[in-house]
C-alpha cells in the first residue's frame, strides 16, 4: 500500500487482521489517538490498526509464533492540516505477545498497557500559530516571510498572500525549520510599499534587532501599529511587536477514527 503525507511519501506492507489460525486481543486506552501496531520497532511492518478507544479489537495472525509490537500512534491535525505521528520513547511500551489458537481465549494486550484508563498523551503540534492583529487605521496589510506572502488559517489561496483589513486580525500556521532558525517575518502593506520587520522586544521594551526565532507547537501574537504623529512613508515609523503565548492545546485539533 502506498501512502502520502506532505514531502513523505512511502510504501507500508501490512498484514491481514481477518485471516491465520491464531489471534490476540487489541485495547486501545488512547481516546484521542489510533493505535498503529507495528512489528519489532517503530518502522516496522504494520500489523494492525485499532481505531481511538477501541476496545476487544480481535488481530488475527498466520503463525504462533511470539511477536514485538510497537505503538505507533495517529492523528490529523486539523489546523495544520498534517498527520501527527507519536512514537512512544521508552521501550517498556512495546509488548512481546505470543498470539493463542483460536479455540482459545485470545492473548490480551493492552497500549499503553502501564494504565486501563483513557491516556491523553502531551503532543506539540508540529508548526507554530502566528496570529497577527492590524491595529493600522484604515489600510489592510499582508503577513509575510521575506517576501513570501503567507496564507491564514482556513483563509481563500490569494497571490497577494491573505489580508487583514483594518482593526482585524488573522491566525498564521508557520512551518518552523529549527530551533535556532531565524525567521524574516514581516507586515507589509501596497499603499506605501512597506515592509516593517516583526521584532520581539527585550525586557526594557525596546525591539531586538534580530530576525525572530519560533519554537513549533506555541502560539504568537503579532501587533501592528503605527507610531502616532508620525508620517506612514517609512518602515520605521511602525512597530510590529511578536510576543510568544501558550503551548498550542492539540487536543482540540487532533482527529482519528
């Protein structure tokens, strides 16, 4: 089976839940993730998938013989619009499980097996949330990098990039390409040909010089003002203020069957 996902594209071999003479019995405690089971690591073949919740799930295998499953759990991310796969750090999540004939009770194995209870694991969303707010009286600006205009959060795909009009504002998803990566994030508005660079300030209040850098899985907020009294001709006569916010809560975001 060949699946897709954004700049991956794979091949994954997966073995049939429904046919063999031996079976084990599948417990999903995840209710916010579903369960890829995968054989001897987390890259391995795919053995069976157990939907979020899914309780009793019978898998069904060809031969006796013991096999290492690795949780491997899935997600959509509606916001960003991207697969979250979690994959469990410590080893003693994997179960060594030796599946039983079918005229027996079927092998028990539950993930995560140290809890019975719902388990709702701490996932940092893979981008960052940019939300700009266009405190410029009566012109509607454009959100960029560099000179890429960027698209808002369910926003129409425009060339220009998404505008927002006066006293507005719009929620960014922004792919984050490193820790220390620094972005050239910046507001930009036609009727001047403006670019005025978005600066965190330090603790004084005065803006850092340098270009910001964005940690994936918080949310930002972005203020564009000008400064009153003086002309709107030149970039530095406009602040754009990035202050970093809370860690984006997934768990209103993430779907799975």
């Amino acid at each position: 089976m060949a699946t897709y996902r954004r700049n991956n594209p794979s091949q994954v071999e997966i073995v049939s839940r429904t046919s063999g003479d031996f079976h084990a019995q599948i417990n999903n405690h995840n209710s916010v993730f579903a369960l890829q089971l995968r054989e001897n690591g987390p890259t391995g073949r795919v053995v069976a998938f157990i939907n979020r919740g899914q309780q009793g799930a019978i898998v069904q295998f060809p031969t006796p013989e013991p096999v290492m499953l690795f949780p491997v759990w899935i997600g959509f991310n509606r916001q960003t619009q991207s697969i979250i796969r979690v994959e469990p750090t410590e080893g003693v999540n994997a179960i060594h499980l030796t599946p039983s004939a079918l005229d027996a009770v079927p092998t028990a194995a539950n993930f995560p097996f140290t809890q019975a209870g719902p388990v709702e694991f701490p996932v940092r969303a893979p981008a960052a949330v940019v939300r700009v707010q266009n405190n410029l009286e009566g012109q509607g600006v454009f959100f960029r990098v560099g000179s890429a205009p960027q698209r808002g959060i369910d926003a129409p795909q425009t060339v220009q990039g998404t505008l927002i009009n006066s006293g507005d504002w719009q929620p960014f998803s922004m792919e984050v390409p490193g820790a220390t990566a620094q972005l050239n994030l910046n507001v930009f508005f036609q009727v001047t040909n403006a670019a005025v660079p978005v600066r965190f300030n330090d603790s004084y209040g005065n803006p850092i010089h340098e270009m910001p850098t964005l940690t994936a899985g918080y949310n930002y907020l972005v203020i564009f003002n000008h400064i009153s009294g003086q002309p709107m001709n030149q970039p530095s006569y406009f602040t754009a203020v990035i202050t970093r916010g809370e860690a984006i809560d997934t768990s209103a975001q993430i779907e799975a069957p």
